[in-house]
C-alpha cells in the first residue's frame, strides 16, 4: 500500500473505500470489512452518508 505523508508526520494510504451509496447498515458493515479484509486501511464515512456507524468501532 502507497502512503502520502502530512507536514505533521502522520501518513495516510493514497487509496480508500468510500461507503457514500450504501444505507443499510449491516451491508455498509460488511462493505467494510470486506474491504478491510482486501487491504483497505482508509475507509471514508460521513456523517452526512448517516452509515458512519457501520465503519466505526470495527478493528
């Protein structure tokens, strides 16, 4: 996975999962963790997309 770094340090992978259309929550669930599974270490929730619930708190 490719990285892109801050000016403070912290790096962030140039490639994410993006969560926008999926409403339902136990399919935005498993939307992420398949993606977590298939290497995806940014995953993009907002509130607005009101699933953000289903991205967080998955480790």
């Amino acid at each position: 996975m490719e990285y892109r770094e801050f000016y403070n340090g912290i790096k962030i992978p140039i490639l994410g999962y993006g969560v926008y259309q999926i409403p339902e929550f136990e399919t935005a669930k498993s939307a992420v963790l398949a993606a977590l599974k298939a290497g995806y270490r940014l995953i993009d929730t907002a509130q607005g997309y009101m699933n953000e619930k289903a991205g967080s708190g998955i480790h």
